[in-house]
C-alpha cells in the first residue's frame, strides 16, 4: 500500500502538479481601491477581502491617488433550461457575469473592461421544492466564488 501511495506522490510531482496558490498581485496594484457599481452586490466585499489576502492595501478614499479595481456591472441571473412535455421546467441554469476593468494611479488602463461569464445547469424537481431552493443557492454561492477566482487570476495576469 505505501509503495504503490508514494508511486502516485510521485507520478504527481513529475507532471507537475501542485496546489494552486494565493494570487500574487503586481507592483502596481499592491495599493488598490475597488469601486463597484452595486455598493450591496457581495462580490464587492467578497472581492476585498481576496485581495488582501493577496497582500493589497485597499484605500476607501477616492481622493487617494492609488490603483482602481472597477466592478462596472456584476449580473446573477435564473433561466429555464429546459421544459417538460406539460410545461414545467426541468432544468434552470444560473448565469453569472461580472464587468470590470483595472486603471493605475495615473488613471491608465492597465486592464480595459473585461467580462467573466460562468453558468451552471441544475434539475428542478417539483416533489423537492424545498431542495431545489437550496441547490439553486448552492449554484449561486459556487459561481460566485469560481467568478472571483478568475477575476483575481486576470488581475494577477497583469504586468
């Protein structure tokens, strides 16, 4: 058992593999202001609290002459996805898109605006209503967190 343990450790450290790490922002937006354009939409403060884990310095003043991270417009949306033969849906996806764009100090455009679109498909059981609210939460809480993550790794791209 321990042989065959330490052949897959080892097969994974050969392909490269390894665990991702914090974001590691650029110089320039070490000191950072986020301005988002729905000041209740949780990917704001979701959004803050990554990026000083990433090791910025966020400033609330906009008299401050720092880096600016802008939300411009952040969407969760419910669609049906597909129908049944008596007219209820079987199947929702849950859309979820976030506009931003990133400016330096200087107010140049380090990152001009960009979209994120990530989408997920669930079944809707009517005899589980109750379950169904709960997974379409859970659909929600995930996008938004995968949503965060390829913003920081697009924002950690920046050079």
């Amino acid at each position: 058992m321990r042989i065959v343990l330490l052949a897959v450790l080892m097969s994974l450290t050969a392909c490269g593999f390894h665990l991702r790490e914090q974001a590691v922002l650029p110089a320039a937006l070490q000191e950072l202001r986020i301005e988002v354009a729905d000041p209740f939409s949780p990917i704001g403060q979701e959004l803050g609290r990554a990026l000083q884990r990433a090791g910025a310095t966020l400033h609330d003043d906009a008299a401050d002459k720092v880096a600016v991270l802008r939300v411009l417009s952040d969407a969760l949306n419910t669609v049906p996805l597909s129908v049944s033969g008596t007219a209820r849906v079987q199947e929702y996806q849950v859309v979820h898109r976030v506009e931003f764009e990133v400016v330096d100090a200087e107010g140049k455009v380090l990152l001009p605006r960009e979209a994120i679109e990530r989408r997920r498909d669930y079944r809707f059981d009517e005899t589980q209503a109750l379950g169904a609210a709960a997974e379409d939460e859970l659909a929600r809480k995930e996008l938004r967190r995968d949503t965060l993550a390829a913003l920081l790794r697009r924002v950690e791209a920046i050079r």
